[in-house]
C-alpha cells in the first residue's frame, strides 16, 4: 500500500534539516524529504503526494524513487550491468530469454542467465507464448536464483510477436493470464511483467491488464507507454500512467518506461505521473552515467558536469574487458562494437574513432585505438577534449525556378 504525506507545517516538519515524521496507523517514522521543501504564503507545507514513501517489490527494498536498467536485447548483459549497477541503478534487469531456447539448451539462452553476485537485485526476463515452454523455463530461471523474474510482455518484435511471445500477447488477454499464473505457480521468487499500453490505439486495455496482473499476483508492472503498433516511434504516453494507477486501483509498484532519457526527463516522470520507478532504457546505452547523473539531479535540482574525456575512454575500455572476460576475446571485440556509437555519440571524431576500432579484431587492437584516442591523435589541429558539436546548420534546398 502507498501512503502520501499531506500535513500543514506544525512542528513535524523541521524546514531547517528537511526531515518529517509521519503516522498513517504506523509507528512514527523519521524519513529525509527528497526535495527541498517549499512552503505556501500562508506557511503551509507542500510536498507533492507524488513523492512516495521507499519502493518494495515483495521484500526486496529499493528506496525511495529507485531507477531501473531496462532489460534490452544485445545490451543489458553482465558487463554493461555491472557498470550501470556501480553508476547507481537501483535494480538491473537482464535481457530478455527466450523460453524455447532454455528448455532446448540453447548455449546463447543459457548464458544470459548469468550474473555477478554484485549486480543483486536482479530480475532474469523471460519470453514465450507457449504455456507450458514457459512454466518449464520458469524452473531452468528459478534454479540460478535471481531476485526476480519478469515476463516480457512487451517486445514488438515481429519474429517475437508472431507466436504470441512480447507484446502479441497482448492480442490475447486470457492466455496472457494463462502464462503468468504458470510462471507465477512455478515459481519460488518474485514475478513482475513489463508489458505495453496494448497492441494498437484501437485497442488499448492496460487498465484491464494492469488489474488482471496484480489479481494474479504480479509483484510489480511495468509499463512502456507506446502501443506495439508505435514500435519506438513518436512520443511515450505518460498519461497513462496515473490512469492505470487511479482506474486500476493499482496497490503493486508502477514502474514507468519510454522516454526517460535524462535526468531532467527522470525526474518529470517521478514529479508528473505518479509511477514508484522509472525504468532507462535507451538512455543509458553508451551512457551509464545516466544513473548517476539522475540521482543527483533528483536529490539537489542539479545537473553534473558530463565525465570528463578521460573517465569516459576509462568506461570504454573496462567494458570492452569485461565483455571479453565474459564472451572470450574474439566474440567480446566483435559485440562491443555495437556498444561505441552509444558512448561517442555527439563528440568531434567520433565517426573516426568508431572507423578504426572497427578494423580491429583483437583486444590488444582496439584499446591501441583508444590509447591513440587519449594522446589526442584524432584531433585533428585541436585538442580532442569530448566538446559537444553544437551549432550546425541545416543544408537549405535551392526553390526551383517555375518554367
């Protein structure tokens, strides 16, 4: 259950240090407020009711407006966890895995299930849309003992959607239930979903499923506010958020995805929608700073400078380590690639740099490549200290001449 603070300022407020004590039947407790508090002309406190008391999934305690790693395909694997975990992320999600591929013993759906004792807590994510796959995936999950699992109702994918895994479920609302009780009953941890507003705009039932989920015994729901038919286009609809939680008299924790992309963003989310977390996932590619950043921001108003240079080539290069560490040299070098245009996106030279790391096929060869990126050898006449390219012109088409 969710409780609000909604006091006038008479003494269990102490403006001077920030702290307040509240009683909702509750012994009183002492809490930090999270924001400076502001006061009317009349004195009277006014602490937003959206600042909720610490978020808990089941037992797992994550504090107050916790901030979540998405589970993304090809991204949120060990190595990038671990450093997003160390930048701040409350809770980490792994990516998503396939339910056929676990109970058939494929090698790439059972290396994902790995994880780092320092990445807890973590949800291992799931995906199917055969009932029965899926309850037996359950156990494969349950036996590496994660904090949690999640069910992936939400991916768009068509390759995924087309037999009811992801978001084509979402077509099928009676065997979405089907699918979650089996995980649920199979289970011996925590179940939470991430899922979408719906299929389509004709279509959109979050409301419902959001009430069916927690009447099942979903721990927790997260939601990214597009509909399938959006893919990642146009705007996330946040709107939607304080409606599922009013209309669906919501009681689990309300996780909000789509769009969160910077720490001014985050903190939006968290101030206009009423959600308990807000879930990164585009944001933090090539960015694990985002989590540090947005932490900061929330609890002084303040944005922090971007790392410096050489803190980022430091990130660059222990996350190219570790996914060797992780995927052996070859297969490391290789799949980091897609991880670069992330981390030197919007810096002068990055295509340089992303054209030369990619000629190599070695450990040793990439970090020469940002070795030379250090000592400024693709600068060019100036210093390559990671500026901003800001300023460009757009290219002006000539009006053609009427005959």
């Amino acid at each position: 259950m969710h409780f609000w603070l909604a006091v006038e300022n008479d003494g269990l407020v102490n403006p001077s240090n920030g702290l307040w004590k509240y009683s909702c039947g509750l012994p009183f407790q002492t809490r930090k407020v999270p924001k400076p508090i502001r006061h009317s002309p009349k004195g009277c406190l006014i602490h937003s009711f959206l600042h909720r008391f610490e978020m808990k999934i089941s037992s797992i305690d994550l504090g107050s407006r916790p901030i979540v790693l998405a589970p993304m395909e090809d991204v949120s694997d060990p190595p990038f966890r671990i450093l997003c975990k160390r930048f701040g992320a409350d809770l980490l999600y792994t990516e998503f895995i396939s339910s056929g591929g676990l109970i058939y013993d494929a090698e790439d759906s059972i290396q994902k299930l790995e994880f780092d004792e320092s990445e807890r807590p973590i949800g291992i994510q799931i995906f199917g849309g055969d009932v029965e796959q899926v309850r037996q995936a359950t156990h494969l999950v349950d036996a590496v003992q994660p904090d949690l699992i999640d069910i992936n109702f939400g991916c768009p994918v068509k390759k995924v959607v087309c037999r009811d895994g992801g978001a084509g479920i979402l077509r099928n609302l009676p065997k979405m239930a089907e699918i979650t009780k089996a995980v649920i009953d199979a289970a011996s941890r925590p179940v939470t979903v991430k899922t979408r507003l719906g299929w389509n705009d004709e279509s959109i039932q979050i409301v419902e499923v959001a009430r069916m989920l927690e009447d099942l015994g979903v721990q927790a729901l997260a939601v990214h506010a597009r509909t399938r038919s959006q893919m990642y286009k146009g705007d996330a609809r946040w709107q939607w958020f304080k409606r599922i939680r009013d209309e669906a008299n919501l009681t689990i924790p309300l996780i909000g995805n789509g769009d969160a992309t910077s720490p001014q963003r985050i903190e939006e989310m968290f101030e206009t929608t009423g959600v308990d977390a807000v879930m990164v996932g585009r944001g933090a590619i090539g960015n694990p700073w985002i989590f540090r950043e947005a932490k900061h921001y929330l609890e002084t108003g303040e944005l922090l400078p971007p790392p410096e240079w050489s803190e980022r080539l430091d990130v660059v290069r222990e996350h190219l380590l570790l996914k060797c560490k992780w995927l052996g040299e070859r297969k490391g070098v290789l799949e980091m690639r897609r991880m670069y245009g992330g981390y030197f996106r919007g810096f002068r030279n990055a295509s340089a740099i992303r054209s030369a790391i990619m000629q190599e096929f070695q450990f040793d060869g990439v970090m020469e490549v940002l070795e030379k990126c250090e000592r400024e050898e693709y600068s060019g006449d100036e210093p390559f200290v990671g500026k901003r390219v800001t300023g460009v012109k757009r290219a002006v088409l000539p009006v053609p001449v009427s005959s």
